[in-house]
C-alpha cells in the first residue's frame, strides 16, 4: 500500500493537465484536432464551371447517377476505380447535364459524410473535457485523502482503481483522435479529386 502511495504522489507531481489535450489551440473547445477546422465545403470552391441542371424523365439515367454518386463516397473504392467509373459514365453520357449532376450527388454524399464525422468529433471533445474536469477532481480528492492523518487506505485504493479506470480511457480516446481527426481531411482531399476526374470530361 505504502508503494502506491507513493506512486501517486509521483503522479501527481509529474503529471500535465489532462485538458491540455482536448483542444490544440484552445480557440474552439469542440475542435481538439490538430488539423484546421472546415466546417463547409462549397461546388464553386473545387469546380471552376456553373453546373446546368439535369431535367429528365430517364429513370434509368436517374438510378445510374444516383448508384454510381454513392459508389464513389465511398473510401474503398480507390480513385483508380474512380477514374474508370466516370470514364465509362461520360462516355455512355458524353453531355454535361449528366456528368454535373453526378458531381453534385457524389459531392453531397462525401460533404454528409464529412459533416456527421465533424459533428462526431465535437461531441468527443465534449465527452474528453467532462472527463478531464473528472480526473482533476478524483486527483484533488486523492490529494486530501493521502493528507489525512492517518490516511484511508480503503478510499484512496478504491478512489485509485477509478482514476486508472479513467485515465485509461481518457488516453484511449485520445490515440483514437489522430485516426479520426484526419478523415475530414481526406475526406475533403476525395471530393477534390472526384471533382478533377469529372473535369476531365467536362466540355467548357
């Protein structure tokens, strides 16, 4: 017992504030990424031409633009396979109509992906601060316990197992992070290639 003490004692000498790492600049508390935040992507941000509107009573044509806009949100296809999808699509519908509507579902449905990941991030951060403001007040609560004289032994062990507890999740989620706060990247990095692939077949 008298080793975990002390061990704790360490801790809490050596130890940062946890909220350090919920946010890398502290200007938005929802946005603990390291990346800059980009709430919304625009058609005219990634395409230099004005989209004509498709009017057509071609229900195939429809379910073919529809199907394929969803194929390429989807990351697993590989722009490789992106690049052969929209080749063989302009080529069964060489006119611009087509070829910009598919632009704007395909853009629609990589944006709403985008968002809800965004979205999904801000109620981390708010998830991460909750618990950080946790941890402080179990660290202080620890501070007192050991204090005491004679110290509760009981208390600080069970007060101990939920620091772990916590601190453990609270650094899981932070090595999860990374992974998540680079999708809204790449996510926006597939809407501009999509939309250059489909410029490639565009006729000005």
């Amino acid at each position: 017992m008298f080793g975990k003490i002390l061990c704790c004692l360490t801790f809490f000498a050596l130890s940062g504030h946890t909220g350090a790492a919920v946010a890398a600049d502290f200007s938005d508390p929802t946005w603990p990424c390291i990346q800059r935040k980009v709430q919304n992507l625009s058609l005219g941000q990634m395409f230099p031409y004005a989209i004509p509107q498709l009017v057509t009573e071609d229900a195939k044509l429809t379910a073919e633009i529809n199907d394929l806009a969803a194929r390429l949100a989807l990351r697993r296809v590989s722009l490789e396979q992106a690049d052969a999808l929209i080749t063989a699509f302009a080529r069964a519908h060489f006119q611009n109509p087509p070829l910009g509507q598919l632009l704007v579902q395909s853009l629609d449905a990589i944006v709403a992906q985008r968002l809800a990941i965004i979205n999904g991030i801000a109620r981390y951060a708010t998830k991460q601060s909750s618990l950080s403001l946790l941890i402080e007040q179990r660290r202080h609560r620890m501070k007192n316990l050991l204090a005491m004289t004679p110290p509760n032994y009981d208390q600080i062990e069970a007060l101990e197992e939920k620091l772990d507890w916590d601190e453990r999740i609270y650094t899981d989620r932070v090595r999860s992070l990374r992974y998540v706060c680079e999708t809204p990247v790449i996510l926006e990095q597939r809407i501009f290639a999509i939309s250059k692939l489909i410029l490639a077949h565009w006729q000005p």
